[in-house]
C-alpha cells in the first residue's frame, strides 16, 4: 500500500536572497514599473520620444476646432477678437491708446505673446489630470505631455503671427531686419512657457481644482503685464513705490512681451524695454525651463497613481 507524503516548501535560510525582496529583483534584473529613471535618462528618453511629442501636439491642434465650420480659421479669430474686445475697451474707453504710437500693433502684438504663454499654462494645468487613460496605458516620460502642449500653442502662435505681420503691414510698420529677433524671443518664451506648464501640470495632478483657479490668476497677471497698455509710460509718470515699479519691469511675461513689440513695431524703442532685458529673458526660461522641468520629474512615478 503506497502513502503519499506531503513535502513541506523549503524555508528560507537567513541570508538568502529570497529573504530579501531587493536582492532577489537584483539577482533576477528586475526593476520597479514606472520606476522614477535619472536625470540623465529621462531627459535621453524624453528625446527618443520627441517624434511623439511633435505628432501629438500637431494632432490636438487639428482636433482643437474640427467640429467648427471656420476650422482653423479660429487659430487667427480668436486672438484677434479679443484684441478688437480690449482695444474697444482700454483703449476707446479708457484712453490707453493715447500717447501710444502704433496702438493697434502695439495692443495686437501683447494679446498675440499673451495669450501664448496664457494658453500653455492652461493647458499644463490639465496636462496629466486631463490625460490619465494615457497616462495609465502607456509607458513614456509623462513630461512629454506639458511640453507638447506648450508646442501645441507654439504652432498655433505661428499661425496668428501670419495676421499679426498683415495687420503690421497695413498700419504702416515697415519690413525690418529687427523682426528676425522674433526668433530668440519665440525660442526663450517657449522654454519659460514649458517650464511653468510643467510646474502647473504636477500641481494639476495633484489638485485638479487648480484648473478652477487658475483663470483668476492669470486674468490678473495679464492686467499687469502691459498687455493694453504700456509699462514705460506709467511708470515715467507714477509714483509707484520702487518695488512695484521693479516687479512691474521684471514680470517675465511683460519681458516677452515687450521684447517682440521692439523686434516688430518700429516706433517701440529700446529705450522703453527694461534694463537688462535680454539678460531677464534668458533668466526667467532657465530657471522656469530647468526648474521646472526637474520639479515635474521629481514626481514622475506618481502621475496615474491614486
């Protein structure tokens, strides 16, 4: 008559590796999923994925007004409508256009740069929150979701910046080898737009109702930012304490701003940016740029989690 003999698992001996969880993933070369990568290698990998980043941006931006029958012509209304808004009321009604040559241009350009850096924030915000079937579905560096945003608005800004050249044309301001500066600017105020996007779109994964907030917040940076009127011509005759006037002149979106208004508009001189102002362009996008770039990967292994 046979017996079976049930066999005990063998236990673990102290010292084993399967006593240790770390030591057995390190003897079999296994990692944690999703792990949070260096510095090093998530910026390597954000670059092997810089196709993706380009498509997708391209794809929202098709998608943005297809089910209008405009389409794309939006991209350019949009900003022009509100800039036909703003002109009505500051500069009709409330005479900000006074003593500002080439008002229209001036105020078409502010609302064009603006509403560039506005859109990008915006968009940051709801970045990974708005994104979280993609953010659990696929594995990528989820910082290519902020940045394509921020390209989606760059591509969009290039359209407006077809009629801005139009209007600037038929107001009377001359074709000048100044407006190639247009291009470092373009290039320093993505970087800053990218930086922040990031910065927003950690904090909008965390607390969605951010989004909720945040037109508040940058309805009020706009009115700062010189964006109706100018910033020169308030501050020659304020008498603004001289913190104020400082943060009024260092507000890296007035920076911007101002910068494209000397690049383009003829009449705006160099005397009106602040001092330094090249110096605090490049400023503010390393330290939005970088800054906010490692703050976002600080936390990538969390985005989609919870």
């Amino acid at each position: 008559m046979s017996q079976v003999l049930d066999t005990p698992p063998p236990t673990a001996t102290p010292g084993h590796p399967s006593d240790d969880a770390a030591a057995l993933a390190a003897r079999y070369g296994l990692t944690v999923s999703g792990a949070r990568p260096s510095l090093p290698e998530y910026v390597r990998q954000l670059w092997a994925r810089r196709h993706f980043i380009t498509a997708f941006a391209t794809a929202k931006l098709t998608a943005q007004y297809s089910q209008a029958k405009l389409g794309q012509v939006w991209q350019v209304m949009t900003p022009l409508l509100n800039a036909a808004v703003y002109y009505f009321i500051f500069g009709v009604l409330l005479g900000t256009k006074h003593g500002v040559p080439d008002y229209i241009p001036f105020l078409v350009t502010g609302v064009f740069i603006w509403t560039f850096t506005q859109s990008s924030i915006m968009a940051g915000t709801r970045a990974i929150s708005g994104s979280l079937g993609l953010v659990r579905a696929l594995h990528f560096p989820r910082a290519a979701l902020p940045v394509s945003y921020a390209l989606q608005q760059l591509q969009q800004l290039l359209f407006s910046m077809a009629a801005l050249v139009v209007i600037l044309l038929c107001f009377g301001v001359p074709l000048s080898f100044s407006w190639l500066l247009a291009v470092p600017v373009l290039v320093l105020q993505f970087t800053f737009n990218a930086g922040i996007a990031m910065i927003m779109a950690r904090m909008g994964a965390r607390t969605p109702d951010i989004a909720q907030l945040m037109p508040f917040l940058l309805r009020t940076w706009m009115y700062v930012s010189g964006v109706m009127w100018s910033i020169d011509k308030v501050l020659s005759r304020s008498d603004l304490p001289h913190w104020a006037m400082v943060l009024l002149e260092s507000n890296p979106a007035a920076v911007y701003i101002d910068l494209m208004r000397f690049a383009l508009i003829d009449s705006f001189h160099a005397h009106q940016l602040p001092h330094h102002v090249w110096a605090l362009a490049i400023g503010w996008a390393l330290v939005a740029g970088a800054g906010g770039f490692i703050y976002f990967w600080k936390a990538e292994e969390t985005y989609g989690r919870g």
